[in-house]
C-alpha cells in the first residue's frame, strides 16, 4: 500500500467520539433499524413495538448506562461497546435478529461471540497472565486446523469474534490467512499486549477485517506497567500501538487488570486521562481473578474497591463533562446485576489447544472444537455454568 492510499484509508476511517445532537440522530436511525427488523418478525406494528421494547429493557439490565451520552463513530459505523457490532451493519442486523429470538425462546442458545485463541506462543510473562498454562515456545494447533475451527464457527452464523492467545500477532501471518478465510461479514477484534504492533502490520489488519484492538495497559505508570508484564519495553509497544491502530482506522480499547492498590478514584482517572490523550476510545477495566498466575493468590478485590470502579464507571459515562472521554465498561459491575454472558449464552471461549471453556477464566476443558461441534462446545458450557459468575454472587 503506498503513503497516499494510506491517507487515504486514515482519512475515511477516522474514529472519534459523538455525543449531543449527532448521537441523538444516530440512536434514531439506530432504533429505525431495529423497528424495521421487529416488523419483519412481527408484521403486526403493535407487537413489533412491544418487541422492541423489550429488547431495549433487555439491553438496559444488561448494559445500564454504559456509553449512555457518548458512541465512538468508526468509519461509516457507530458503537456503544465492544461487545456489539458496530451499526449499520449486517453483523449489527444478525446481533438484534438473534436477541428478538432469545426474548421469544430464551432457554435455547443464541451465541453472539466467540473468543478464540489462535497460539500457544508470549512475547511477556504478565503476573496475571489466566493462559499461563498453555503458553509455549510453539504452536499445538496448525493454520489447517485453525481454519477448520473458524469453518464450524461460520457455519454456526456467528458474526463476532475475539482473537486471543498467547500473543495474537506472534502468529501475524496465521491470523490474516485466518482473516482472509472468513470473508468481510463479520466483526473481527484482537486482544493483544500490542508487543510489535507496527505501522504497517496494522494497516494490514485493517486491510483485512480488523475492527477492533483491545490493548492491555495496566498502569498509567510506566515502571509500574512494564513490572507488570515484567518487559521494560511493554508501555513503549502500547503506546505504539494505539497510535498505529488509530492511523490505520483500528478502534482502540485499552484494558486494565486493577489490582488492589490501582483500585482508587485518583488512578482511574489518571488512567482514563492517559487512554483519552492516546487516543482510545474504549476502557475495559478487569478485576483480577484467582486464575492462571494469580491461582491460590489472594487477588480479588473487596467490596469497598468494586464500588470505586462501580460509581467511577457510572458517572465518567454519564456526566456531560466526561462527553469526550473513552466509554469505559466494567463487566463485573453487569455480571453481578444481570448473570453471566459467557457459559454458551451470549459467547463461548475456545482457547489456543482447541478446548471450550465457559470463559476465559473458567478453566474447565469441555471438549475440543477440533472433534466436537459448536453445538457441543455451547450445550456443555451451559451444562457447566461460570465459575467466575458464582464466585462474584457469593463475594
């Protein structure tokens, strides 16, 4: 691609956050969309409105106020999360489909996403790392069978997908024949330490489906961040990366682990400072889990810190002075309210030997996507249930 096809592409992907009367214009063509589809289900009007009502009630529980006065505008396309497809879309259309049919069925399975690992292989040796059982030197699953995953996943409908690992990009080439494989009807994002995420790997990427990076930055502090991921060029690969994802039209999440001593309003907001002034447009904050590295660790956060990043989520997403900032998500704070969205629900993790998982921090083989069919790999996850999700009700 030369310099000029690149500015191009950079100028028709540009990526800010709307808000006021721009956003009020896009949620109505947004719930347009959604009545048209309703109609289409319900040709009767009175009942395609009570659906749509429904499914709206339905997000609220799920989601509260999340990016309530805000959206980030990519492209021709505006998102609310990163857990939904961008509108307008097909995998927008398919996403609102598939929710209308778990309000009329909601015992069966309507899977959304899929969270797959795609390599064995780190760059770091993150403290918290939950696939530190799995990390190696190489590969256990070849590009072939990798293909052969993503083949039953498209066959399944699924129109949005996480890729993890490991390192995502230390298989650079493996993932975009991956990408290639899969067509331009779905919704692709990657969760990466953003290790080695360049210029021109990113507009290749974006060239082939990239939607969304979701880049792990744990600290606002440099030292601190790189002690984390005990890697002294980590925070440098970060802010590297965001830069190189936003030229080439890549949405950026930053992703925080908070442990305890980072759980204060002071470093939220330190936090949140940082990401805006990078330029991401999305915050994801994790709390730490007694998993991978942190197993037998005594990690959790208590009640008086979940209620920090509770009310600092709520009113950064809410208050008009807070317009221009990232939208920051908190799942624990929808888990704890609505249930697990994991455990074949709304996704299911397969992770990089093939194994299905509830969730990525529900260490549980259920069987192996190689051998058994997603429809297995979901009536098993919710057979099983989270984990994660019990732990969080009894805390």
């Amino acid at each position: 691609m030369n310099r000029g096809t690149k500015a191009a592409c950079v100028q028709n992907s540009r990526i800010h956050i709307v808000s006021g009367l721009k956003l009020a214009m896009v949620r109505i063509g947004a719930v347009l969309t959604i009545l048209i589809l309703s109609l289409k289900i319900n040709p009767n009007p009175f009942k395609a409105v009570r659906l749509l009502r429904s499914l709206i009630r339905e997000r609220v529980t799920i989601h509260g106020n999340e990016g309530g006065i805000k959206a980030v505008k990519a492209g021709k396309k505006y998102f609310w999360s990163t857990n939904v497809p961008g509108w307008p879309s097909e995998a927008f259309n398919h996403f609102i489909y598939n929710e209308f049919q778990r309000i009329h069925s909601p015992l069966e399975s309507h899977l959304q996403t899929i969270f797959l690992g795609i390599t064995n292989v780190c760059p770091l040796n993150c403290i918290h790392c939950f696939e530190s059982e799995n990390l190696s030197d190489k590969d256990n699953l070849s590009l072939e069978e990798l293909v052969n995953i993503m083949e039953k996943i498209n066959n399944h409908g699924i129109r949005h997908i996480h890729l993890s690992g490991g390192e995502p990009l230390s298989r650079f080439d493996d993932m975009i024949e991956l990408l290639r494989f899969s067509g331009n009807t779905k919704e692709f994002w990657i969760n990466t330490s953003g290790f080695g995420l360049t210029r021109e790997k990113a507009f290749v990427m974006k060239q082939n489906g990239i939607t969304g990076a979701i880049i792990s930055l744990d600290d606002w502090d440099e030292k601190k961040h790189n002690a984390f991921r005990k890697n002294d060029k980590s925070y440098f690969w970060v802010k590297e990366a965001v830069r190189n994802c936003n030229e080439a039209g890549i949405i950026v999440c930053l992703a925080l682990c908070c442990i305890r001593e980072f759980a204060t309003e002071e470093n939220l907001d330190r936090y949140l400072q940082l990401a805006k002034e990078m330029g991401a447009v999305f915050v994801r904050i994790m709390e730490p889990v007694k998993v991978g590295r942190f197993s037998g660790k005594d990690v959790q956060l208590d009640q008086f810190q979940i209620g920090i990043i509770d009310r600092f989520m709520l009113s950064r997403n809410s208050d008009p002075a807070y317009a221009g900032y990232p939208i920051i998500q908190f799942p624990g704070h929808h888990q704890r309210r609505s249930g697990c969205q994991g455990a074949g629900n709304r996704y299911l993790y397969i992770d990089s030997n093939g194994q299905f998982h509830s969730c990525p921090f529900c260490r549980k083989p259920l069987g192996n996507a190689l051998t058994e069919s997603l429809d297995f790999g979901i009536a098993q996850a919710r057979a099983a249930g989270c984990h994660l999700f019990q732990q969080r009700t009894l805390a």
